[in-house]
DNA sequence: GTGATGACGGAAA
DNA sequence: CTTTCCGCCATCA
C-alpha cells in the first residue's frame, strides 16, 4: 500500500503519529536497531523530528538509517557498542542486528 | 500564504 | 563506491 492508504489506516493527526512512532521506538529491544523507514516508511523524516524533540527516555540510538549508518554520531555508535549491536567500521550490520517488521 | 530545512529513503546515473 | 533528484511531513522564517 502507498503512503495515502497508509495514513488513512493509520488514524492520522499530529499527535497520533507522533504517538505511535515513539512507541515504536520505546519497543526495539536492547541490541537490536530498527530504521526510519521501517518506523513509518510513509515519512522516515517525520520520525527523525519526532526523535529530535522526544523525551529522553526512548531509546533514539537504536533508531539508524537504512544503509546503518548512524545519524547522531559517536554518542550514538557508544551507546550501541555497549548493547553489541554488531558493527563494522562506523556501520551497523543491519544483516544481524537490523529487526524484522513486527505486525502491529 | 510561500519556501527552505531536516536525526531519511530509494532509484538513477 | 559517489552524487543527484524527488518524495515525505512538520516546523519555522
């Protein structure tokens, strides 16, 4: 389905996307990482602003870009080596550490 | 109201 | 491998 159906779907207003993207984000495991696209493929820029005004207590490092690699830097890779997430250079292996899309 | 921008993505060259 | 280009949506000047 396209974006439109996508967001006739999924209840749409600011709020409500705001919501259900932080919950998407808050449900990534512990060494695992999931991409903008894969929070909500109709806007991946949506959730970036969504993290950059977010509460700190959702788990924004595990959140990285499709080819893994990570949009807040050092800080960022840090925080996911100590999880172990794998890596390679300044990359995720999305192969391993990338999680499959969950129904929902 | 218009236009630029950003923690992006994917296709094309 | 790199660089463009276009689509997305909320914000802001």
């Amino acid at each position: 389905m396209d974006r439109q159906e996508v967001a006739h779907v999924t209840t749409d207003s600011p709020s409500a996307r705001a919501a259900r993207i932080l919950a998407r984000v808050r449900a990534i495991p512990e060494g695992f990482v999931r991409t903008y696209g894969d929070i909500h493929p109709a806007a991946p820029r949506l959730v970036g602003h969504v993290l950059a005004t977010a509460p700190d207590d959702v788990p924004w490092h595990r959140v990285v870009r499709a080819d893994g690699t990570l949009p807040m830097g050092p800080l960022q890779r840090e925080r996911l080596w100590r999880e172990g997430v794998p890596m390679r250079g300044d990359r995720v292996e999305m192969r391993l550490a990338r999680l499959p899309e969950v129904a929902s």
